[in-house]
C-alpha cells in the first residue's frame, strides 16, 4: 500500500456517474493530498483565486437554465485546467497536452487541496488559497504529445520545490490486469477535486495505455489512474466524446428539449473509453 496504512475497505459518465467528494470518499484521503491540479495564474490576485461556477458558466455556454438532475456539481468553481499528481516530492506528473514546453508551464501554478470545502465565495466569484499548496514549474524534465495518431501524451514536471506530500507509487514492470479495478482522482470540468470509481480495465491489448471505463471529463486530463493496491497503473489522457451541434463533446450537451445534460453512455462497447497512460 503506497501510503502506509492499509485500508480494506472496497472502493466520464458509463452508467451512473460514479464521481464523488474527496471528503465521502473514506480511505482516499492521502491519495488526493497527492493530487494537484492546474490553475492559470491570470486567474490569481494575491491569496485569492478568481472562478465562475459551473452553472453560470453553463447558462453561459448554452444560453438556457434549464439543467438536467444528471448535472452535478452545479455550485461549486471551475477554476482548473488539467491535474497531476506526485511520484516524488518535487517531480509532478500529468498528460503533454497539458505541459510540454517551459513556455507554457510558466503561465501556470500547480495548486494541492482543491476540493469543495474552500470557502469559495460565489457572491464574488473567488475563494482563498494557502501559498504553501501552490508550486510553480521549475523544469519540464520529459514530455511529449503531437497528436493522438501517437498515443504517446506525458509530462514529468520539476517543481519549484519539494513538497511534504507522501508521492504516489507506481508500477515499473508487467501491465495492470484486464478487468481489474481502477481509480481516478482528477478536476473534472475545472471542478474541485472529485474520486471516480466503480471502474475496470476494458481494454489491454496496446503496448501504450489502456481503455477503461473511468467517469473521465476535461480537466481530469494527468491524472493518477491506479488500482486497489493504490499503485498507479497510468496517467488519464483521453475519454469518449460524442457529436453535438457539429461539435465534439465530452461533458455536456444540450438535449432535444432544451435542457442541459450530461454526455453518458450505457458502457464503454461501442465507444472510446477512457484512456490510461501507461504510466510504464
């Protein structure tokens, strides 16, 4: 177990939406201290980070307030870009097409403990950060992304400096087993730090990552995707979209009767999935 203490307790939307608060998802406490997630720095003045909330900017997007009981999250800000999480105190890793150049990292912070209990004031549109949590990039050490034809899309970042977080551990040889049990910890939709579980291997026949069924939406991009042992399997780099208006989507949508919903499939056959990094 890569945290220390055991913990026996069993753990993009296929079926339910199976995203839960850091806080009702026991257990998984240390996992999420790991976890980090990206925030412009233009969206920062001094202690306070400046976010609108998913549903405004929804109402926004598609010009209705009429949501669907399958949009959650609703209240809370949207702040983030991508995520990361550490396999060493100061090394942070998440997908290239979040960070693959220094000329890009420098626009951003990396900030630890976003999660729903922040204080965000929705009234003015900010909540506070500690500056003990936020870590900037001091050296792209390896990455890489072109586009999907490669299916090569990584990113290990040097951190300013060395964190007091207990780092992920992770697999160095053999391949997580289909069928088996994985995890993600990510910012979906730019949302505060959410678990997804319930969720399988579909897929392991390709030497770099793996197809899952992880509930995987934009902003859940570099982040830890590991398995009942805590150990990390990969890095979360793709999931399923589908065609809308002439546009792909993988979060929501606008149904046929006015409402917003949430784009959700029935499985993963027929589909993309979720892609996994292999994090070997």
């Amino acid at each position: 177990y890569p945290f220390g203490h055991k913990d026996d307790s069993s753990r993009g939307v296929f079926g339910s939406d199976e995203r839960k608060e850091i806080k009702d998802a026991y257990g998984f406490e240390d996992y999420a201290r790991a976890t980090a997630v990206m925030i412009p720095k233009s969206a920062i003045k001094g202690n306070r980070v400046y976010a609108t909330t998913l549903r405004k900017s929804l109402e926004f997007q598609f010009k209705t307030n009429k949501f669907d009981e399958s949009v959650k999250f609703l209240d809370q800000p949207r702040a983030a870009n991508c995520t990361g999480f550490l396999i060493a105190p100061d090394i942070l890793v998440t997908a290239g097409h979040c960070i693959e150049t220094m000329d890009r990292a420098e626009d951003y912070v990396w900030l630890f403990d976003y999660i729903k209990d922040n204080n965000y004031n929705a009234s003015r549109g900010y909540f506070t950060i500690n500056p003990d949590n936020v870590f900037e990039v001091k050296e792209v050490m390896a990455a890489y992304f072109q586009d999907l034809s490669t299916y090569t899309d990584y990113s290990f970042l040097r951190l300013d400096r060395k964190s007091n977080r207990k780092p992920y551990r992770f697999r160095t040889g053999g391949k997580v087993g289909t069928w088996e049990n994985v995890y993600t910890i990510g910012s979906p939709t730019g949302l505060p730090l959410k678990l997804a579980d319930n969720a399988i291997v579909v897929d392991n026949r390709y030497d770099k990552w793996f197809k899952n069924s992880l509930d995987g939406f934009p902003g859940n991009s570099g982040g830890p995707v590991f398995d009942d042992g805590g150990w990390i399997e990969g890095i979360h780099v793709r999931g399923a979209v589908e065609l809308n208006d002439g546009k792909y989507t993988g979060d929501y949508y606008l149904d046929d009767n006015g409402y917003i919903k949430t784009v959700n499939w029935y499985s993963t056959l027929g589909t993309a999935g979720s892609h996994a990094h292999r994090i070997t």
